[in-house]
C-alpha cells in the first residue's frame, strides 16, 4: 500500500476532471471502476476508484482517490492497493508506487 496526501487551493471540478482524464489516459490498462459523490454544508466530497494492470508485478493494482473542496480550499487523499502477489505479506510495490507517481504528476504539474 502507498498513501499520497496533499492540501491545496484549486478548483474542484477542474481538478477532480484533471485527475480522472490524466488516469484514465495515462496506461492503456486503467479503468474507472466506480466512485460517489456528496455536497454537505458547503463541503464537495468525490470519491473515485480505479485499476490498472501492473506489468512489473503481474497483477491488477487499485487506486482510490478522496477528493474534498470547502470553496477552493482542496485535500486529495490517494492510496493504492494490490500490488503484490505474496500470501501473507508484500514483496513487490512496484506497480502501486508507478500508479501512484502517475496521479502525483497529474497534481503536481509535473
């Protein structure tokens, strides 16, 4: 499991909208699997779940992506998962560290 936290200003829409578009176009093998969404007392709340085959471990890794927005005051929360093939504990995190990078990069710009 790798965890990916960030509080910034932005727009909410847009951001949410950068982030599912750079996933989804950023690996041939990532996919929308489901997510919800909540606005509560002038506080925006998405959640988003997606996949994406790793190469490097052989397996279909999961990245959940928590978005809230007060006006343009923004927290992200990103944690991945299934990114090893051991039974009682991880050896390979490679491909969450990748998918996670991914979503760094579509935030941070780079």
């Amino acid at each position: 499991m790798a965890k990916y936290e960030k509080t910034f200003k932005g727009d909410f829409n847009q951001i949410l909208n950068r982030i599912h578009n750079g996933i989804l176009h950023g690996s041939l093998s990532a996919s929308y699997e489901d997510g919800s969404d909540v606005f509560a007392g002038g506080v925006q709340c998405a959640v988003r779940v997606y996949e994406r085959y790793s190469m490097m471990g052989k397996n279909r890794v999961s990245l959940s992506v928590t978005l809230m927005g007060n006006e343009d005051n923004l927290h992200l929360s990103a944690i991945t998962s299934g990114g090893s093939q051991a039974v009682f504990f991880k050896i390979n995190t490679f491909g969450e560290e990748a998918f996670l990078n991914c979503l760094k990069g579509i935030v941070e710009g780079k």
